[in-house]
C-alpha cells in the first residue's frame, strides 16, 4: 500500500475533475495517431497488487525515465503522439493505463481488467506502482500527470525525494472533497515542478494556486498560450494548433533545466 505521506495528503476525490473537455473518443483517437515508435508492451504491478497495463518508449543512452499518466476518462493512449517526442529528445518513457479511466484516446486495458473505471484516489496506487517498477532500471525518474493525475503526481513525488527529479503538471486542481489537500500537499514538495493548465481563467486560477504553496520558488508556472486546452493534451498539435509548440518548448526547457 502506499506510504502514510501519500495517504495523508489525499482524501476522496470528487466525482469529476473541473472543465473536464467532453470529447468523442473517435476525435481523440485521430489526434492520437499510430505513434513513430512502436512500444513495448508492460505489466506492472501496483502498489495494492493489481496488474497495470502499460506502452513502454525506450531511448538510446536516456537521460531519463518520465512516467506518465492521463487524465479521466483516458488511457495510456494520451501519450502516442507525445512519447515519441520525449524519446526523440533522449528521455525513455512509460505511459499507463490507471485504473480511474476510459477510452478517450484508446482502450484502457486496466479499467477493462477491473471491470470499470474506478475512484479517482485509487489510481494514486497505480503511480506509486509505476515508480517502485522505475527504480531498478536506475535512471532519474521524473513524474507527468495530466488532470486529476496532475494533482496525484505531487504527493507520490513527495514520497520519493530520493528517486523522483522533476514533476510535470498539466492542468492540476483541487479536485478532492477537502479542497485545500493538494495544496497542503504542495507545501512539503522536495522537487522542482512544472506546472500549466488550459487557456482558461479557472483553470489558471487553480493551477496558480497550487504553484503558490511549492516552497522555495521550486515551482515553474507556464502561462497557457491562446488555444492551451486541458491536461497533457494540449501538447498534442491536431489537438492544439496554435498552443502546442510553445508548450513543448517549455516543457523540453524545463526538463534540459532539471535532468539534462
């Protein structure tokens, strides 16, 4: 199970995360194209012992291991057209299917093994699982949420200050029914985060509000550009046109910044 630090900063989560984009899965699965490079395919196990489907994308000589994770209502699917750019810039990568999801941009092959998607604080032990499989391959771990996952990926990252180098947040808020236990969260992370959300002033709003409690002017807050849409997406172009590559020029900034 996961660390009493984890547990502490999360409670239940609400049943829906705010300004969640309501999308056909036939749009998102043509913005999620047959990526570049062909992954390989993953089973990992979760922190409370389920089986967790993931698309591995390795890199020659990586300086990385960036673990992503989608937003609701998705999948592993998220990241096909956004992996391979990550390898292309020398970061390996794993995308998962966590177990509070759906088929926005693919089939979520772990939702389908549970029979149904789940409470969005159950997939915080999908994440933790996705670390504990990072260690042995020995690489700085740097953790990527989208949505809710933005918000969870705080306080697993918190738990690992060892192993876990940089966060990305896309779209994080206070999607929990205490609406101040992200922040809290936020208070005691150890690690630099880069932090943006959809061209949207709630959005914005929450997103700030979370960069604000980061000590130690740790935290990077991105100004969304016009067109920035919700979560990870925003870095897809078919997507977001116009927000897309500034977007990617300041995550690949952020991550040559943190762990080369």
């Amino acid at each position: 199970m996961i660390r009493p630090l984890l547990a502490a900063g999360l409670l239940a989560l609400a049943a829906g995360c705010q300004n969640q984009p309501a999308e056909t899965a036939a749009a998102n699965n043509a913005a999620a194209a047959e990526p570049a490079i062909k992954p390989a395919v993953v089973w990992l196990q979760s922190a409370d012992k389920k089986s967790i489907r993931g698309d591995f994308y390795e890199a020659d000589h990586a300086k990385a291991l960036i673990l992503l994770f989608h937003q609701a209502g998705s999948s592993k699917g998220e990241y096909a057209t956004i992996a391979p750019k990550l390898v292309a810039a020398g970061y390996s990568a794993l995308a998962i299917d966590a177990r509070a999801g759906g088929d926005m941009y693919g089939h979520n092959e772990t939702v389908e093994r549970m029979g149904g998607s789940k409470p969005y604080e159950e997939a915080i032990d999908d994440l933790d699982g996705a670390v504990r499989w990072a260690r042995p391959i020995g690489l700085p771990v740097v953790l990527w949420g989208s949505s809710y996952s933005a918000s969870l990926v705080i306080p697993v990252a918190s738990s690992y200050p060892e192993l876990v180098k940089a966060v990305l947040s896309f779209s994080p808020g206070e999607y929990m029914r205490d609406k101040h236990s992200v922040g809290r969260a936020a208070q005691y992370l150890p690690q630099p985060i880069f932090i943006t959300s959809a061209n949207d002033p709630k959005e914005i709003a929450a997103a700030q509000a979370i960069a604000a409690r980061v000590p130690d002017d740790r935290a990077t807050f991105f100004t969304p550009p016009d067109g920035a849409i919700h979560g990870s997406s925003t870095l897809i172009e078919a997507k977001d046109p116009t927000g897309a590559a500034p977007t990617w020029q300041a995550v690949m900034d952020f991550l040559k910044k943190t762990v080369g």
